[in-house]
C-alpha cells in the first residue's frame, strides 16, 4: 500500500477546480439547432477544411472512456443508442480507463483515439498536448450536435477554452463515503469514516490521487485542490498510516461486487456504486454528506484533431447529448447530465 502511495504522490497533483454544481441547473441554452453537415466544416476563425461526407469515413469508432461506460454491465450502450439506430453495422471500440490521470498519460504518452472522456480539471492539460507541434485535440463544431441547445450552458462553458469548446459537458456528480447501513454506525457524518479502526479491513479506498484531495478536506486545508508541497506530503503520510486498515483499492466495478458479497462494507464512491447496490443488488446503503463536504466532478468529450471520423464523433456525442441519455444516466447511475429537458418529477 505504501507503494502505491508513492506511486500516485509521483504524478502530476495538478490544480483542480472542479465546478460545484449544486443549484446551478440553468434553463437551455439559446443556440438555434443546426441540422447534420457534410460540407466544410470552421474549425477555427477565418479557415475551414474540406471533410469527406459521413457515409465516407471508416466508421467503428475508438472511443476512450471511463470503466461502466464502455463494458455495457449495466447495459451503459442505451447512452449511445442514438448513434447505434443510425449506424447499426458499426462496431464501437472501447478501451476504458480508472482515472483522469492515468487516462491523461496514456494519451500524453502518444496513444491516440477518436474521441476521449475526460473530467474538468485536466481539461487545460488535454487542449495543451502537442503532437509534432501540432495541436492532439479539435474543437467540436456545436452546430453538429443537434441537442447541444438543450445541455446546459454554466457547464458547457467549462469545456471551452481559448474561446472555443474543445469539450462537450456531458456527467456531472459527486464523490462521498458510502456504507452498508445493516453492518455500519458512524460515529458522525464524516471522510472520517474512511479509516474507522471498528471496521479495518472493510474499507476500500479509490486508487486515485484524489485520496489525498479527500485526506485535505478532512484536515480543514485551505485548498485540497491546490495543496502546498508540504500538504501533500502530509496528506500523503496520513494516508500511509491508515494503510492497514483498507482492504484493497478499487479501480472500477469491483467495489460494487465487493459490496455485494460482504467482502468491503465502507467505500469512498461515486453515486453509481450506490445505485448498483441499492437497485441491482438490494442493499442497505446510505451515501454520505459528510460535514467537510462531497467533492464534485463534470466530465465531458473531446475531439482529437487527426481523427478520420469526424461527423460520426459528432453523431456519437449528440446520442449521449440526448434526453435519453440523461434519463438513462440518473435512473440507472444516480448521475447528473447537463441535458435540461430531462423530466425530474
């Protein structure tokens, strides 16, 4: 456990500033709604490029994604069946990742793909790659993407940079401790929960760099985000100490499993590991508010430049732009989507 500690203190912290999204559901945008193209297509002010037809690109889309959005375990494909009802004889291709840093190495390291799903606070990192002096991502042509009026404007403002949206907005949600309350008493509403000594050994923490976000919040840092180099230090020493009492470290759905046998019985997780176990596996479990506060994420797609399927990752983007999508995200993932239409009643 020390190991991997060290391992992860090695990347790159960053600076995150995640946009908290409680409360800020705004109508939709005012955009007017464009039809599908196959003609030039502005990619930057005062230029186009002259682009193949859709039916011309090769299609099967290589797609980089988050585990539980490109396995289909919970049936994830009806986000994008939009895209599969117009192009039903393509294959998509998934290769999945466990976080935004690793996901964000891989590509830095040369790795290349259609389009990738990356959260916000990497998005700056992402559009600053360079490949051979030329830019790794595109900016999306909105007038490609049919329901694109209907996302919400304060988040699809977080994907633009530079004057240009380089990243369509899609998920947005929460991470928190979340217990089986048949096997769990917290003493209070806390992070501290994740190292209980009661319950050692049924505790599962993320194999993320975001352990130590959560150890700054507990610690009352000033800005878990942005730590000093000594509060990282400390929050990683802090952590070291409480090894003993976690179990293993997730990296995608096997803490849901873990939960269902008994095997882990407290959790840092995301709010699809709560409706997993409540709704598929039927258990008693309670996500947390913890008093220091919930951490928040948005995610949203981006484009990479040399991609030969440019109107098929517009295609692909508006199905997971679509109400459909939305209602399939929060019915099924507990998630948020910056899709406005959705009926919440």
């Amino acid at each position: 456990m020390a190991n991997d500690f060290g391992r992860l203190f090695r990347t790159d912290l960053g600076r995150r500033e995640f946009l908290r999204v409680t409360g800020v559901m705004a109508g939709a945008g005012v955009l007017a709604a464009c039809k599908k193209a196959a003609k030039p297509v502005t990619v930057s002010p005062g230029g186009t490029v002259t682009r193949p037809p859709v039916g011309e690109e090769p299609g099967n889309l290589e797609v980089f994604d988050w585990t539980g959005y490109g396995d289909d375990v919970y049936g994830d494909a009806a986000l994008w069946k939009q895209y599969k009802d117009t192009f039903p004889d393509e294959d998509l291709q998934y290769t999945v990742f466990k976080d935004d840093d690793s996901s964000y190495a891989k590509v830095a390291a040369g790795r290349r793909f259609d389009l990738a799903h990356p959260c916000g606070y990497r998005f700056a990192d992402w559009v600053a790659l360079q490949d051979g002096g030329a830019p790794v991502l595109q900016p999306w042509d909105t007038s490609l993407i049919s329901n694109y009026p209907d996302l919400n404007p304060k988040l699809e403002a977080a994907g633009v940079i530079d004057g240009k949206q380089y990243f369509i907005v899609a998920d947005w949600g929460f991470a928190a401790p979340m217990f089986n309350k048949d096997k769990v008493e917290p003493l209070e509403d806390s992070w501290s929960l994740l190292w209980d000594e009661r319950y050692g050994g049924k505790i599962s923490w993320w194999d993320s760099l975001n352990m130590l976000v959560v150890a700054g919040y507990y610690h009352g840092v000033a800005d878990p985000w942005a730590m000093t180099d000594s509060e990282l230090e400390d929050m990683k020493d802090f952590l070291i100490e409480k090894k003993s009492l976690v179990r293993f470290m997730w990296t995608g759905n096997e803490i849901d499993q873990a939960f269902k046998t008994g095997d882990v019985y407290i959790a840092y997780a995301w709010p699809s590991s709560w409706a997993v176990g409540t709704f598929y596996n039927d258990l008693n479990l309670e996500y947390m508010q913890p008093k220091e506060g919930r951490t928040s994420w948005y995610c949203g797609f981006a484009l990479f430049n040399n991609t030969p399927n440019y109107f098929h990752a517009h295609e692909y983007v508006d199905a997971w732009a679509s109400a459909a999508s939305a209602t399939w995200l929060l019915e099924n993932y507990a998630y948020g989507h910056t899709n406005t239409t959705v009926d919440l009643t």
